[in-house]
C-alpha cells in the first residue's frame, strides 16, 4: 500500500493512518508527528518548528522535504507507505515525486478525506493524544477505556495539543485553504485522488478506503 491521506486538519487522517499502516505492514509517515518528536527531543529541526507549528502555520518547505526524503528512500518504504499531512504544498508535491521516482516506490493512490469545518473545529478541540505512543483519542467519540489512560501503553496523562485552541484550528483551516488545496487538483489532474465520506464512524471510514484498496484501485 502506497498511500496519501489528505485532508484538513481533523478531518481523521492520523487516525486513519495508525489503523492502515498497521493492518497492511506500511510505514506511517506523519509529518505533524515528526516535528512533535523533534521538539520534544530538543533537536535544532525542533527549535526551527516549534514556533510555526503553535501559530498554525506551515514549517519551511526545504526543512519537510529533507526530512521525508530521508524516510522514504529508506528500506522500509518498500513494502508500503501511508502519507498523513505531506505534502501540504505544489512544491512539497513536486518534490514527492521525484523522491518517489529516485527510490521507486511509486504512488497508488491519494485518499481526500472531507468533513464539514465546524466538525472538524469540533473534533479538535475535543481532541486527546498519548504523549508516549501517539494513540489518538477524543473526549466524546472516542474516549479511552480508562479516564485519562492510554488504552495501547497503560500511560496516564493524555495532553491536548497546543495548535488545538479554536483561534489556531480556525487559522489551520485558512492555512489549509490557501497552501494545500491547491495540491489536491495537483493530484486531481494525474488522476489518483479518490474523495472518502469522513463524517461517518472512525470503522466505517476505515472500510470506505479498504473498498478502494480491495477493489484493486490501490
Ligand atoms: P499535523 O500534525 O499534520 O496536523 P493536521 O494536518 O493539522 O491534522 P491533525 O493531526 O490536526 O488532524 P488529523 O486529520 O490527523 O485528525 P485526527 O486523526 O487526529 O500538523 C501540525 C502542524 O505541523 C502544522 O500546522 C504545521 O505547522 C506542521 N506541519 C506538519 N506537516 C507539515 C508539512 N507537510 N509542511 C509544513 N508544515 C507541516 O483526528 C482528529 C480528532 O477527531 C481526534 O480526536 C479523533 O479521535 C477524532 N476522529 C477521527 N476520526 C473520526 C471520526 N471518523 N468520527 C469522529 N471523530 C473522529
């Protein structure tokens, strides 16, 4: 599986992309996840981040696309790769593309995942992660089993993020609307996007992308 999940924020592609990475032994390159981790582990790529990711804006082009390069030209990218929030640009798509070429791993298929806005400033601010594993949880649709407990690593503490405040999801949105949806006609224009239901139940939304992959359009 070769994938790109697009979306605007909140619209599930995190989640989307834990649950089908796992299933279909792909990698689950998320470009918000790897910024996190690089604040949190204090890295120079980190400290360059941290201030546009908390204003909602997007980190510099050439500082994604190093990083991404370096993961997919690696050996694990072989057997399969979900893609969850790059690129968010027409140069980061660009630059995919020749990644791709260079260490043939090939695109199947990109999956836009679209809910309404207001769902989507709802969902986030209702939004929970595990800051240990990443797990994704939301206070009223998808709560964890145990209050305040990830359910996969038993860690207690599940923290809200900090672009997740309404005035930041709001400005996230208009970010998305003038930088990234100029990237899905890229990608409407070769042909390779197919539109999912996001609103519906997180399975029923898993379901809606396995019929395209089993219907052998991935
Ligand atoms: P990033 O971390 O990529 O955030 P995002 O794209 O804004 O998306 P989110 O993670 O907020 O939402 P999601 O669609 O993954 O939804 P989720 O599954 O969590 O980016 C953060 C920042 O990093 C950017 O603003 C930018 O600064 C920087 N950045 C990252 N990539 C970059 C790039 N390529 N270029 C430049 N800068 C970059 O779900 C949301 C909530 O909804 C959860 O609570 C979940 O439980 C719930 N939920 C999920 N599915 C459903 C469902 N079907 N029904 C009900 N609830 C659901």
């Amino acid at each position: 599986m070769k994938l790109i999940l697009f979306g605007m924020p909140g619209v599930g592609k995190g989640t989307q992309a834990k649950i089908l990475s796992q299933k279909h032994g792909a990698i689950h390159v998320s470009t918000g996840d790897m910024l996190r981790s690089n604040i949190q582990n204090g890295t120079p790529l980190g400290a360059m981040a941290k201030g546009y990711m908390d204003k909602g804006e997007l980190v510099p082009d050439n500082l994604i696309i190093a990083m991404i390069e370096e993961i997919l030209s690696s050996a694990k990218a072989k057997k399969g790769y979900v893609l969850d929030g790059f690129p968010r640009t027409v140069p980061q798509a660009q630059a995919l593309e020749t990644i791709l070429w260079r260490a043939n791993v090939p695109l199947d298929k990109a999956i836009n995942i679209v809910v309404d806005e207001e769902e989507v400033v709802r969902r986030l601010s209702g939004r929970m992660t595990c800051p240990n594993c990443g797990a994704i949880y939301h206070k009223y649709n998808q709560p964890p089993k145990v209050e305040n407990t990830c359910d996969h690593c038993g860690h207690v503490g599940l923290v809200q993020r900090h672009d997740d405040k309404e005035e930041t999801v709001r400005h996230r949105l208009e970010v998305y609307h003038q930088n990234t949806e100029p990237v899905l006609e890229f990608y409407r224009k070769k042909g390779v996007i197919v539109d999912v239901d996001g609103a519906k139940p997180v399975e029923e939304v898993t379901a809606s992308i396995e019929a395209i992959i089993q219907n052998g359009k991935v």
